[in-house]
C-alpha cells in the first residue's frame, strides 16, 4: 500500500499535490497508550478507521464487549470532543482545563465484520488494495511501481559484500554509510552492545 508514494504522474510531471497517506494501526486498546492522542489533539487531521468484529473468536467473559464499547466510544470522542463547560463541570481546574478540551470534528469510520477469519481478512486487504488502485488512478499515479525499493535493494547488493570484508577494508559509499559499514564490522565481531546515534542529513 505504501506504492503511491511519488512524486511524478504517469507522464513523468512533477506531483503538485499530497499522494500516499499512511497507514499504521494496533490491534484492540493499544493503540490507546500509544498515537490516539495524536488523533484526538493533534495538530493534523487524521481520518481513523475502526476495524471491529461482532464475535470474539475466543470469547472469555465480557472482554469483548468492552473492547468493542472502546472502538465505539473512541469515535465517538474523536466526532464530539468535550467542550471547555464538559471539562468545568467535571471538577477539573482552570489550568489543566485547555489540556483535557478536546475539539472533536475529527473523521473516523467504522468497519464491522462478522468474525474474524482468513475470508475476512482476504476482503480488507482487497478493500484496501482497491482503494490503493483507486487513489493511483484519481492522482495519475503508478501504484505499482517500485524504483525506490529497488534502488534499496541494488545498494544492499553492494553493502553485503563490504559488511563481510576485513576490518578496515575500504567501503565505496557517502562517510556515514561508510562509517556504518566499519562500525558493524567491529560490533559483529565483539560481544558488547552496539548502540550509537548516526545523524544523517
């Protein structure tokens, strides 16, 4: 799905417009503790999509149901937010107030399948491969194409054969990758931790 990253049309003209939203998601409530709040407060609009299924395939109690009363109540706190008197009214105090208001006004959707099995899966990864297709049609596009993975794939040929070499052996890349590449030599080749910062401009 990430194929509609690019930045010219079919016949070659630069892209003037946004193509290839990103996809990303978590299943059930952890998503919660991790980017809803970029969601629900954030500085741009994201379009969230809730993906539910009416059976639990392995149903213990009432845990389904509450996870299914957090894919609801979270659309319906990204659709309605809670005002400045909602948050007044709930005791909190005047300065955490502008923190716990909440706009709302934020698009989501719903899709509620059945139960989740392979056929299920099947149909959303074709919906969202369709709708790939579709975007790459409207944006005029090549959806398929793949010429930044495989310039990837052509340096990853070339770097195999350094990162086996000797210590010291010259790398033929910029100084970063080529400091990469002797780092993981010397890392590889000792039984400490290799943690390091590369900033890369």
């Amino acid at each position: 799905m990430e194929s509609n990253g690019k930045h010219v049309t079919l016949d070659g003209s630069t892209v003037d417009y946004q193509t290839g939203p990103i996809y990303w998601g978590e299943p059930g409530t952890n998503g919660q503790h991790s980017f809803y709040q970029l969601i629900h407060q954030g500085t741009r609009l994201i379009l969230a999509t809730f993906i539910a299924f009416s059976k639990a395939i392995n149903p213990i109690g009432r845990h389904h149901d509450i996870l299914i009363a957090n894919v609801f109540a979270q659309a319906e706190a990204l659709a309605f937010g809670k005002t400045t008197q909602q948050v007044e009214v709930d005791g909190t105090p005047a300065w955490l107030a502008p923190h716990r208001t909440f706009e709302g006004n934020r698009p989501s959707n719903m899709i509620i399948l059945d139960r989740l099995t392979p056929a299920a899966l099947g149909k959303l990864i074709a919906l969202y491969e369709h709708s790939v297709f579709t975007q790459g049609i409207i944006w005029r596009i090549d959806s398929f194409d793949q010429w930044g993975v495989e310039l990837g794939k052509v340096l990853a040929q070339r770097i195999i054969p350094e990162l086996e070499a000797s210590e010291g052996a010259q790398a033929a890349h910029d100084s970063s990758t080529n400091t990469l590449i002797e780092r993981y030599r010397r890392a590889s080749k000792s039984s400490g931790i290799w943690l390091e910062l590369i900033l890369r401009s």
